[in-house]
C-alpha cells in the first residue's frame, strides 16, 4: 500500500508498505527546502529516505486510525497526514 504524506495539504513525500517486513519512505526534497524556508520545524524523521522493516512514526498511525476507516490519517494533534493512493 502506498501513502501520500502531508505537512498540511502540503504533499512532502511517499509512503510504500512493500509487506509486512519492508516499508520504504521517499522524500519531496524541494518541499522539505520550501517549508525549511516558511521556518517550519519538521521532525529529522520526516526531512530523509527511509527503507527498513518499520518506521514507527507512520505505522502507528495507520494502525490506530484504522477503526475509523477514514481516507485521510494522521492525529488532530499535529499536521502530519497520510493518504491512501487509490492504484
């Protein structure tokens, strides 16, 4: 499954879950340096590539968000969203 991820309607990269052991994150490096530029503060997770078996700041995400069976997760408590890419 892939996910487009969000800092606020702003689309910063692509999340791919290949299966259950391998998930990679791939980065829109210009938008990281746009928002570098607004002054915005975003976590060292979010601003590199990631390949490896979990990326814990997603997958729980995911997980509880689940439930409610939204298009759209993320918390209400921050501005980091993913979205389902329809294949």
């Amino acid at each position: 499954m892939k996910y487009i991820v969000k800092y606020e309607n702003k689309i910063i990269g692509i999340y791919n879950v290949i299966d259950d052991n391998n998930v990679e994150y791939v980065v829109d490096k210009e938008q990281i340096k746009n928002l570098e530029k607004e002054n915005i503060s975003l976590n060292p997770m979010l601003r590199k590539d990631f390949k490896g078996d979990k990326f814990p700041l997603f997958d729980n995400r995911i997980k509880n968000s689940k439930r409610f069976g939204n298009v759209e997760i993320g918390y209400h408590t921050d501005p980091i969203t993913l979205e389902l890419l329809k294949e």
